[in-house]
C-alpha cells in the first residue's frame, strides 16, 4: 500500500469531534479568513480580477506592500525605502526568499530597527521625524485597506457571507462548551458575522456607553457560559486608550493610533501587553485543559509568540489536540508549518496536497476505491487528480487517480463543511 493520509478517514475524524458535543471547540483564524471574503459591488455581485479569480475583500499582505508603496510619493521616502529594499535582499542568503523580502512586516521592522538607533542623526537619508512620518503612513493605510465598513462601495452583507455562515453553524451547533474563535484580523468581519445572526459573544470588553477592557472577565468561564468567545489576538479596529480614565475602550470610531499590533518584529514585545497578554493566556488557558481540539485556518504560523504559547500550552494537556488547514500548495518538509508541527505528535498539519499527521510527512492518497454511494460526500472535500491514459502499459482505459488535494485548506470549503456535514438534514443555510 502506498504511504499516504486518507482523506476520508481524516474526514471522518473530524464528523467525529463535531458529533460529540463535550469535546471542546476552538478556532484560530488568520489573514486567510479575511482574504477568502470576496470583494463585491453594490448590488452583492462578486468582482473578478483578469484570470477571473474572486477579488479579495481584504487584500494579502503581499497586495497591502504593493498598494502602499504606490501611494508614498515623497521622493525622500521613496529613496529610503529603496535602500530599506537593498538591505533586506542582501540579508537574505537564500536566493529564492530574497525575492520575496520586501514585504509589509520587513519593511515596518526595518523601520522600527532604525528608530531606535538613528538618534539626532541620519539613517538612509532621513531623521527620526521623517521615519517615523513614513511609519504613520503604513499605518494609517493599513487601516484603511482593513476598516472596510467604511467603505460605500461595496455591499457587506454580501461580502460577508462566509463569515455569517459560520455564525449560523455556531448558533445550530449544540454544544456543551462556549466555542471560542481566536484571531490575529483587526477587522470587523466575524462581529458583523456573529450580529448578523444575533448571535451573543464576548471579547473581554464590559460597559455600554463606552465599553471598557475587563481582563477578569476574559478568564471568568461562569460569566456567559453559552456566549461564543471571540479573542482579538492583535487588537481590533475602534480599540483606544482613555487617558482620562486610564483604561482601555472600544468605539466605532477609528482612531489612527488605535491599538493593534503592526506586522513587525516588534509584536512580540507588544503582544505581552494589554490587551494582547490577557488574550495570549486566554489561548494558553484553552490548550492546557483535556478533551480540546483547536482548528487552525488562515493562519501561516509565522507569529513566533503564537506558535511558542501553542507548543507550550500543548506541552502541559493530555488530550487537546490541533487541526492545521494551510492553504499551500507547496507545502514541503521545510515550510515553517511542517517545522512547527513536528514539534508535536498533538499536531496536524493539513495541506492543499500533502499533510503532517501522527509525525508522517505524505501526500493524500485514497486508501481504496469509494463505493458509489460515496462519491458525492468524497468530492465535497476532496479533489481527485484527473485520471491519465496507462497505454503504455497495455491498458487502453484511464486509470482513476486515488491523489489529490483537500479542499478544505479554503475558508470558503471549510464552512460550507461545517454546515453541510455536521448538520445534513438541517437547512440552516436558508
């Protein structure tokens, strides 16, 4: 038999943890889950780009870098940032991440190096206001491109949906413990999801007139213990500082020095802060304890405070286990979700094509053929390579592949299996 994973008894597993409603239920969603919300117009149609690939309502980092930089037109700045570009490509060693250096993160880190050795001096040509003016535009643009409740040209009720389908899954779903949803997003995606349902949920604030941070609360199980839990890893758009009353608030108001953590090396030093560290132990809190099993999706692995509170907390439970869904179809021995999940046999890390499970690195592969029967539950979350001619070795029929990829490494296939097969006679789609 060939070494490989199958999808279906993975799959299976799954139906499992969700049937069995005493087990735990987490979620760690990404910048992926934003990105899979598609962009549309007024009227609730989908945008399509040339290749006619769904717009994203909330664009990648890569897209975020590319727009912003378009935007600076200072010939100071753009002479820094060319020698920030040229600093960071010959820093890299390897020749295949050197293209791809210049990105958000690296840029704001290089930044923030600068700023705290430049002094009255000079660095690339510009002083420490100057730096830190052109830091306050990555900022102010990061928001804008994520505060897209503001903007009137699209419909977001329609943009939305994934996010109010998995609202309408948590409201249907039976469960003895309040479902928790981590996220490293500033958006408003999963609030605007969950109210779109009326569906309660806590995020450690109290108060009505002006809600207040509460870390107390965040680690108080018996205060709504049926309202989903919604943690904000990196902060959230509206998030402020009252200096009058020395607390933290939230508002719809959008402040330009609100309180999230920026792409940069220096996240790791923010995240022990408020809110971030009540958060960071939430999550910490939710691992320790048994009989937990934390879904992971959008997320890439790449914030090292995140993967050291998870490998830590793992490290102390007996039973809580992890379900990795990368979307990467290059997912190799070296990419940092494989790395990091064999630190772990708790772990899996599911790819497009290939996944980490029980420490064994391999392909999907159906273990034997499906019965008839089984075609269409099989194809709602696995995709078969398409079958090849075996005339070569005197067959002249084509012969069905057992590869493919798993399709639920996308948001989008990932709610839909949610509803679909944890809940198949229930139309809670309408």
């Amino acid at each position: 038999m060939e070494k490989g994973h199958d999808p279906r008894e993975f799959i299976r597993g799954i139906q499992q943890i969700l049937i069995n409603n005493t087990i735990r239920i987490g979620f760690l969603f990404g910048a992926g889950t934003s990105m899979a919300a598609p962009l549309t117009d007024t009227a609730g149609k989908d945008i399509f780009d040339d290749k006619k690939r769904h717009k994203p309502l909330i664009p990648g980092v890569w897209a975020m870098t590319d727009h912003i930089i378009s935007l600076i037109t200072e010939q100071e700045f753009k002479d820094a940032l060319a020698i920030i570009k040229e600093e960071l490509e010959e820093a890299e060693t390897d020749e295949e991440k050197r293209k791809s250096v210049f990105m958000l993160e690296n840029i704001i880190s290089s930044i923030d190096q600068k700023l705290r050795v430049i002094g009255k001096g000079t660095l690339c040509g510009l002083n420490k206001d100057e730096f830190k003016k052109l830091r306050t535009i990555f900022q102010k643009e990061i928001i804008k491109l994520v505060a897209v409740q503001s903007n009137e040209e699209i419909n977001l009720s329609s943009s939305c949906r994934l996010h109010k389908d998995f609202a309408k899954w948590i409201r249907y779903a039976a469960r003895k413990h309040a479902i928790e949803v981590f996220t490293t997003n500033y958006d408003y995606l999963f609030e605007l999801g969950f109210e779109s349902q009326n569906l309660p949920y806590f995020d450690g604030f109290v108060g009505g007139y002006k809600p207040f941070f509460d870390p107390v609360s965040v680690e108080n199980d018996k205060l709504l213990p049926q309202w989903t839990r919604l943690w904000k890893l990196h902060g959230s758009l509206g998030w402020g500082y009252d200096t009058e009353e020395r607390r933290i608030i939230r508002s719809r108001e959008i402040s330009d020095d609100g309180i999230v953590i920026y792409p940069s090396m220096l996240k790791y030093d923010d995240s022990r802060k408020q809110p971030y560290s009540s958060y960071i132990e939430r999550l910490s809190t939710f691992l320790k304890k048994d009989d937990g099993v934390l879904f992971i999706c959008g997320y890439s692995f790449g914030d090292e405070h995140i993967n050291d509170t998870i490998m830590n907390a793992l490290a102390q439970s007996k039973s809580t286990t992890i379900i990795a869904l990368v979307f990467d179809e290059n997912l190799n021995e070296q990419s940092i979700p494989i790395n990091i999940g064999r630190r772990s046999n708790k772990v899996m890390i599911c790819g497009n094509k290939k996944a980490l499970i029980g420490g064994t690195f391999a392909d999907w592969i159906l273990k034997r053929e499906p019965a008839k029967e089984d075609f269409e539950f099989i194809d709602q979350f696995f995709d078969r390579d398409a079958p090849t001619p075996e005339k070569e070795k005197g067959q002249g029929d084509e012969e069905m592949k057992a590869t493919g990829r798993l399709k639920l490494v996308n948001f989008m296939d990932f709610i839909e299996f949610l509803i679909e097969l944890s809940y198949p006679t229930n139309d809670i789609k309408s």
